[in-house]
C-alpha cells in the first residue's frame, strides 16, 4: 500500500486509529494485521488487534497462533507443505 492509499483510508480502517497502524479494511490486510501483531516486537498488541479484526469482519478472518504467526483453522493443520513429518 503506498502513502496516498494509506492517507485516503478512514481511521475506521485500523486497528489503531490514533496512530493510523494495522490496516484492517480488506480481508487480507486483516489476515496481515493479525499476523505481524503476533510476531515479538511490534507495537500492537495480538488481543487488541484481534478485537478490532473481531468487530470490523466477525468469524469470516480465522484467528492467528501467537507462538508460530501462521493463520490457523480448526483442527489439525500440517506444515506448508501439506505433510506431517
């Protein structure tokens, strides 16, 4: 996302509206929002990002393992290659 698309967003679309951070206005920004907020060293917080990811998309955006960062669903899920090692 460039700075124009950035600036063009209302604050409605972030997680953190003050400071204008995790962009939350598509399905995939969303997904991207939660992921990086998992990951150690990132300003936001996972429970508040996933709260405003909550309100803004309901169950449509499957929550994000905080200790991996990879987006997970129900049940058992392999690696990325689709096979248990």
């Amino acid at each position: 996302m460039n700075a124009r698309t950035r600036r063009s967003l209302p604050r409605s679309a972030f997680a953190y509206p003050r400071t204008r951070s995790f962009p939350i206005d598509t399905k995939a920004r969303a997904r991207n929002a939660l992921a990086r907020a998992a990951q150690a060293h990132t300003k936001g917080t996972y429970q508040h990002v996933a709260r405003a990811v909550r309100r803004k998309w309901g169950n449509a955006i499957k929550s994000v393992s905080k200790t991996h960062g990879t987006i997970t669903r129900p049940g058992l899920r392999h690696g990325a290659r689709g096979r248990r090692r």
